[in-house]
C-alpha cells in the first residue's frame, strides 16, 4: 500500500538538478575527497557524529557512492540503482537515545511502473517478514523532495523499515538485516 502523506518533515536537498545531472552522467560526475564520516554509532554523515542530519547527496557515478552508504542499507540501495530508481538518501537506522531512526532509503522521480515494483516487493516482502514474526515492516510513502536552490517540489517515494509497535528497539535494530535481505530478494 502507498501512504499519499510525507513521512520526511522538512524533505529537502539542495540543488536537485546537479545532484541529477550527476546521478545521469559519468561525465558530471565528481571526485571529491571524502565529505563523510562515520560516528561511533555508524551514522555516516559530514560531520561523524549522532547529532548530524546532513550528508552530502552522492550521485551513482561519484567517486565515494558505494561508500558512503551505510553498510545494511547498502544492498537495498545497490538494488534500487540496479533498477534504474535514483536514491537520494537512505540510512541503515540507528538508536540515538531517546529517538530510534528507523531504516529508509528515498527515490527522486519515480514512475508509475517503478512505484508499482516497489509495492508488490514490499507487499511481499512483508508477507515474509509476518510469517517470521519479525515484528516489523516496510511502509512506502509518496511525497515530494523540495529544492532550496530552485524553490521547487519533485516527486519522490521514501521507503521505511518501521518497528511495529511492541517491538524492542534492539529486536528492531537486530532484523534490519534480514528484512533488507526479503525486500533485495522480492525486488530481483
């Protein structure tokens, strides 16, 4: 099912265009040094730390994109680009007391067939994850990604991992990986 309510309050990046004309082209691709760190609680972000909100939108053909993704995540993401879908964030979850931020990834863009794929896989994917009484389950939400630099709105879908409720966070933080792997296999 796609929830037509933003799930990402404020949903925004700076210069949507570069970061697609990256994401399209090898040619205006860049190679920059490294912008990212990781934090003693794995949150790659500028700055290396669990407070940090902010990393820098790598497009497929830049240099540090397979690095910079956050390792359970990761496999989920490599899929989507194998897809042709055009991520913009993602983030394997993380438990920063009090707050759990629950696995994501976001697709800038996506087409009516695209969005249909990721339904059926979540949908089926979520069947396997109740089988295994996991307790927790993808959510597709359809909103928009805002441009500071052009004042403007695209369409994007946000894909989460959301810990049902009852759930412990770290029985949630322990199934990521499993519930990656279902959702990857249902996509393929």
């Amino acid at each position: 099912m796609l929830n037509l309510s933003d799930k990402r309050h404020p949903n925004s990046m700076d210069n949507i265009a570069d970061f697609l004309s990256r994401w399209h082209s090898a040619d205006a691709s860049v190679s920059l040094t490294k912008v990212y760190t990781r934090s003693p609680s794995g949150r790659i972000n500028f700055h290396g730390t669990d407070d940090c909100a902010y990393a820098f939108p790598y497009a497929r053909f830049d240099s540090h994109f397979t690095d910079a993704l956050e390792p359970l995540v990761r496999p989920l993401v490599e899929c989507l680009v194998n897809h042709n879908f055009i991520t913009y964030t993602s983030c394997e979850g993380h438990a920063i007391s009090p707050h759990l931020l629950e696995l994501h990834v976001g697709v800038i863009n996506p087409t009516d067939v695209g969005t249909a794929l990721i339904q059926h896989a979540v949908a089926q994917s979520n069947d396997a994850l109740k089988m295994r009484n996991m307790n927790a389950e993808f959510q597709l939400y359809a909103g928009e990604l805002y441009c500071e630099t052009h004042a403007r709105a695209v369409p994007c879908l946000d894909l989460y991992l959301e810990k049902n409720r009852g759930l412990s966070t770290a029985l949630y933080l322990a199934s990521r990986e499993a519930a990656v792997s279902l959702l990857v296999k249902c996509l393929q």
